[in-house]
C-alpha cells in the first residue's frame, strides 16, 4: 500500500520518449548489448491493443519521504515482446512451460537481409516492403559463415528498426485513419507492410536447423500483409518460441553471441514483454 501524499507541487520534467541509439562500430565485447524498446508512449503496436502509462504517486509524504510509483497497463503482445507457441498453437507451450535453458545464454545468429529490402539502383531506393526471408537466403548465409547450429536463436535484422516510434511507417500503413480501424490479433487484419520471414525459411530453420527461437525487428514473424500467419502457426507447430520488435539489431555480428532473454513471468501466457540481451563471445 502506498503512503499518503501531501498537497505538494510536483513538477515533472522530460518525456517517456527514448531513442535507440545509432550504432557507433563494434559493440564493446564485455559489455551486453540491449535488444530491447522501452516501454513510452511512442512504442508501436499491433493494431486495436494499446498502452497506457500513468503516474501513480510522485512526491514527499506529510513525513518528508520521498515516494514514486507508476503504472502501466497493456497487451502481453506489447513493444519488444515474446510469443509463446500457445499464441499460433492451441496445443503449443504457454509461457510458463517454456524452459529456462531454451532462453538463457543461448547461441544466437543474425540473418541481415537489409540490401535485399532497401534496394539501391542508379541513386534510387526501392522498399521491398513485404520482403520474406526464403529458405535460399538462408542457405546464402551459411555459404558465408557456416551451417547454423541446432539449439540456436535466429534474429532476422530487416533494417524496420529506423521506422520505430511512427506507428504508420513501421506498421507499413499509408492511411492514417485505416492504421486506427482494427481491433484484434488476426480477425479483421488491416493491410500493413513490412517485411519478415517466409513458411519456407521457417520450414527449414524448424526442421533441418531445429532452432529454439526466431526473432525479427518487426511487428511480426509473418510478412505485414499475410492473412494466413503462416510463419507463426508452423514455428508454433515446433514449439519455437518468436520474438518480435527486436531493437539494435544493426550493432550484432553475424554470429558469435549469446542471448538472454527474459520475458515477465505470466502464468499460462501467449506471450510478454521481454528484455532481450546480446553479449559478444
């Protein structure tokens, strides 16, 4: 229970707001590097779900003792978030079933398929808005760095991470009041762009490379313009954990790190807020 204020004026300065900040060269190997969007009134979400932040209590009691608190309410499907298999599945894992060793310090690859979707031909740029990662971009990358491992965490960097905090470019939406007109997950989804994985990448990297998890820096494994969730019902399927909003992905190697990632623990989730951490091997 929180103490009781005095009648003090308060002042509060700044913003939510927070930036992700530009990549700088190598990442400091000793150090973790944050995959992960705060929480503010700019995070970006799937159409119909929305955030709301608020203050609680900021101020000195009548006893001079300082006190703070806000509160938040959600989605479990909000900013840089996991989704359990139970989300696509509905015999799949719930969040709770997940196993700890599936998420923390986990090997973890980054596919980076940016040049494929910002296409540069006699000074002009060309979105490839929709683009979906195919099983032969995958096998493009192992002739380059070698065959991915089983056990390991896919992150696919699609270079969406510059649109963060514009809810219509990163949601790919051209109509401002069509970006407002839906109201749930997969019931009446409204055209968006961006892009993400294809059910081929995702067949493969499923059965022939058996990964723990995949995760992207959109709002979703499935291309923004999929109606069938293919991506998402096939890794759920196998029980593969997806991670969505993935921020900084511009900062990793294409391989050679570990991942910690820990979401809120929510009883029988279909998903969660969740703090993703990169280190350097």
């Amino acid at each position: 229970m929180l103490p009781k204020l005095s009648l003090l004026p308060l002042v509060i300065i700044g913003s939510f707001s927070q930036l992700v900040p530009p990549s700088t060269g190598s990442p400091n190997p000793t150090k973790f590097i944050d995959l992960t969007y705060a929480f503010n009134n700019e995070t970006v979400l799937w159409p119909g779900k929305e955030i709301k932040i608020f203050l609680e209590t900021e101020g000195y009691t009548s006893t001079g003792v300082w006190v703070a608190s806000r509160g938040f309410c959600t989605s479990e499907h909000s900013s840089t978030h996991i989704d359990s298999p139970y989300h696509f599945n509905e015999h799949g894992k719930k969040l709770h079933e997940i196993p700890l060793e599936n998420m923390i310090d986990v090997p973890g690859i980054m596919i980076d398929i940016y040049d494929k979707v910002h296409q540069y031909k006699d000074g002009e740029l060309t979105v490839i808005e929709n683009y979906a990662l195919t099983q032969q971009d995958v096998l493009e990358w192992e002739a380059k760095h070698g065959k991915i491992s089983q056990g390991s965490v896919i992150l696919l960097r699609t270079g969406w991470n510059s649109r963060w905090g514009n809810r219509n470019l990163y949601r790919g939406v051209k109509d401002e009041d069509e970006s407002n007109s839906i109201d749930s997950e997969s019931d009446q989804p409204i055209e968006m762009n961006f892009p993400s994985f294809d059910v081929t990448a995702a067949q493969f990297l499923a059965t022939e490379r058996q990964v723990l998890g995949v995760g992207v820096d959109t709002l979703s494994v499935d291309t923004g313009n999929s109606k069938e969730f293919l991506a998402h019902r096939l890794f759920s399927s196998r029980n593969i954990y997806m991670l969505e909003n993935v921020a900084n992905l511009q900062v990793l190697p294409a391989k050679g790190f570990n991942l910690w990632i820990v979401p809120f623990k929510i009883d029988f989730g279909t998903g969660a807020p969740t703090r993703i951490l990169a280190k350097l091997n």
